[in-house]
C-alpha cells in the first residue's frame, strides 16, 4: 500500500493541471473578452474595430463543431491569436462546451 506522501505526489503528478487552476470562464474573461465581450456578444473594447465574432449567437453556433472551434482557439482565426501555448487541447474542447456553447443559451436582459 502506498504511504499518504507518495499518494500526493502521484497525485499531483497525475492531475498537475488541477493545481494551476484551468478556469476556463476565467482565461475567456482575461483572454477572449476584450474583443468577444465578457458575454461573448463580440461587442469588446477590440471587437468592432477587429471584427470579434459574436459567440452568443446562437443560429450561427448551432452550425459549428465543436472540433472546429477548439482548432480555431488553439491556431487563431484572423486578428484572433491561437492559444495553443496557453492551453491544451482537451482544455480548448472544454471551453466550447463549458464556456462557448452556454453564451448562446443565456438570455440578454
């Protein structure tokens, strides 16, 4: 049986990523908003001028997969910059279906 010290480790070892705290609500806010908006309405101090699609759109996301959009988060698409040194893969899917695909169903006050 392993002892508590080397069952952290493992387990830090297993999950590093949970330690660093992945919010992925938070690296939209801090990356994505300036130009998406903080409601993903693409209505972002950088949005207009650059064009920052509006993410809450839902007849427009209903038509996009959600392997395209985690490859457009991590190469970038136009004046928007890839994240993909900021975030994996797995973390790119996890924020259209956590973060992306529920701006489509808030509603607008």
């Amino acid at each position: 049986m392993a002892s508590r010290p080397a069952t952290l480790l493992l387990a830090l070892l297993v999950f590093p990523r949970a330690a660093s705290a992945r919010d992925l609500k938070a690296f939209f806010q801090e990356r994505c908003a300036v130009c998406h908006g903080a409601d993903g309405s693409g209505r972002g101090q950088g949005g207009a001028p650059l064009g920052g699609r509006n993410l809450a759109e839902a007849r427009w996301l209903v038509k996009q997969a959600d392997d395209e959009l985690a490859a457009a988060i991590l190469r970038g698409r136009g004046a928007m910059p890839g994240f993909r040194r900021q975030l994996s893969e797995a973390e790119a899917r996890r924020m259209v279906a956590d973060v992306i695909r529920p701006l489509s169903v808030k509603k607008r006050p």
